[in-house]
C-alpha cells in the first residue's frame, strides 16, 4: 500500500459571524496517500473548500480560524510550522487549481510572468530558465502557439485555457500534492473532458496525489480512487470510489447517488433529497441529516454518531450502522 502523505486528524475550522460562529469544518479525520486521487463530495457549504484551504492555510482571519485538529503532510504538522516555512511548501509542495480561473489570475500581469513566478521563487531558476520551463509547461498542458500564450494576458483566452494555464502554474514545481477545487466549473463537457484526461495523466506520469473538490458524481466515477462525503462540517461516509458507488451506506449519498440523472432511465421528475440544510449556527449535538432522513430514529434526535470503520474498511457515521461498525 502506499505511504501516507497528508492526513486530517479532528480539524476543526470556525467562522466568526454577526449571527454566531460557524463550524465550518467541524472534527474532520481523513488521510490521503501517495500517488492516490481522493475526491471530497459533498452540497454548496458543507466543508469541502475550507477544509482544502486550512490545508493550505489560506482562511482569512478574521473571521476564520483553526481552532483545533491537526494537518500533517509527509508526516510535519502544518499547524505549527511559521509562515515564512509554509510559504515555502506552498506552490512547491503542496499546489493548488482554485475553482476560478479568471479571478485567480492576476488580469494586470502577462501569463508568463504568472508562470514564472514560482519557478524563480521556490527553485531559483534565472529568468531565461525560468521562461524555457514556462514554454515547456504551457505544451504539456496542451495550449498551441505557447511562445504567443507567454506574452498573453489572462482576458485574451478563454475558460479551458485559463484553466489550463492555472493547471500549469501549480504543476511548474511538481508539487507532490494537487489540490483541485471544481476544476472543470463552467467548462462545457469537451473542455470539461480533456482537463480530467489532462489530470489523470499527470497523475499517471508524476505520480501525484490529488485531491479534487467536487459535487460531480461523474467525475468522480471518472477520477477517484477513494471518496470522502461531507454534510455540513462533518466526514459522513468514506470508501473506495467503487464500494460506494456498489453500496452507499449513507441515507444522504444514497440521496446524492439517485438524484443523479441514468441515461435510458428516463423520469417524470429527478429525485431530490426533501429538507434544507441546516443553519451552520446552530448545528446542536445530533445528526445533523436527521430531520431529511427517511431512516430517522430517536437516538439520531439527540446524538451525533461518530465515524466508524466496518469490517470491510467502509467507514460511516450513521446509527443504522452501529452493531456491525467498530469504533476507529
């Protein structure tokens, strides 16, 4: 098996609001092995990006802090390492495609010199190196007419190519981790498609670990090895892409999964899960799905239940499940 690279041990990230404090990631355990594509599912709100950004320490604070848990990478704490030390990691280390690739390119400076930059930053490259590599990344990535693209300003291109461009910044140092937070948002399902093959073949060649933030259940059919599902702050189901995909445990990825449209099984109406979300102020020591849950029972009223391993190593946090589960 391979080794362990990053793992979240009880990480626990909170909001500061005019309304009360949001646990926005709320006792989240998980890890993610070498050369392993993970993929964090889950609704708009329930923890995926904030738990990818505390890993790479960018919440803003105020309102946002960690207040708890541990992030190990390669087997260092990121928690306790100064800033001036994780600056160092990130972009080197530890990169990451950001959900917008117009706002997360800088429109006042060229594509060159957004490339460059960590090149001449984290490995000290001269400025005529620093291009060559830039030039060769471009290619990789698939871009045609890479000597024009240098000299290209973010606005000049379009969606797939901003978005291949972010892909080639946060590969330029081949960090050992990618996260990738809704790569292929807003893409059409052509663009869509070559980003995934483009993904899965640095994935194949570098052996890098990704870990992709999505609400896509066909991509992650497509791109994962294993999937940790999250419902408001909390890891609720985590297995291998294939057993949950065969057997979802879970009422609420059970939910997610016939919510999905079948091609060839056409319907009246989608499924969708009945209930809301709930407040994140005011989530209360319960299961947080209980009162959307058609399996709902007394205990789920007033108890949260843990995340538990089963014999099989599919983990879930569900009362159904207590008798056959043992504690982690």
């Amino acid at each position: 098996m391979a080794k362990e690279l990053v793992a979240f041990r009880n990480l626990e990230t909170h909001f500061k609001t005019s309304a009360g404090t949001v646990k926005a990631v709320n006792d989240v355990s998980f890890s993610i092995r070498e050369g392993e594509t993970l993929c964090v599912v889950g609704e708009s709100g329930c923890g995926k990006s904030v738990t990818a950004m505390s890993l790479m320490q960018l919440i803003e604070s105020p309102p946002g802090k960690i207040v708890g848990g541990e992030i190990f990478f390669e087997g260092k704490d990121l928690l306790k390492l100064s800033k001036k030390e994780m600056s160092r990691l990130r972009g080197k280390e530890i990169a990451m495609i950001f959900q917008e690739p117009m706002s997360s390119l800088n429109p006042v400076f060229t594509i060159g010199k957004q490339i460059t930059e960590p090149l001449l930053y984290h490995l000290n490259m001269t400025q005529k190196e620093a291009k060559a590599r830039a030039i060769e990344l471009i290619t990789m990535v698939g871009i045609p007419r890479p000597d024009k693209i240098f000299h290209s300003y973010p606005h000049e291109l379009s969606g797939g190519m901003r978005q291949r461009i972010m892909i080639a910044i946060a590969l330029s140092c081949d960090p050992k981790l990618l996260i990738a937070d809704e790569p292929t948002t807003a893409l059409d399902v052509t663009i869509q498609a070559q980003i995934l093959d483009l993904m899965r073949d640095i994935k194949t060649k570098r052996n890098t670990a990704i870990m992709m933030i999505t609400h896509d259940l066909g991509v992650v059919a497509e791109m994962a090895d294993f999937v940790v599902v999250m419902y408001a702050g909390k890891v609720i189901e985590e297995a291998s892409v294939l057993e949950l995909f065969r057997e979802p445990r879970h009422p609420y990825t059970q939910g997610l999964l016939k919510a999905k449209p079948v091609i060839n099984q056409r319907k009246e109406r989608l499924y969708s899960i009945p209930g809301q979300v709930p407040n994140p102020v005011d989530l209360g020591e319960n299961c947080h799905f209980h009162d959307r849950c058609e399996f709902c029972m007394e205990i789920c009223k007033t108890k949260a239940p843990p995340l538990r391993a089963h014999i099989d190593g599919h983990k879930t946090a569900c009362w159904l499940y207590e008798e056959e589960g043992k504690a982690q």
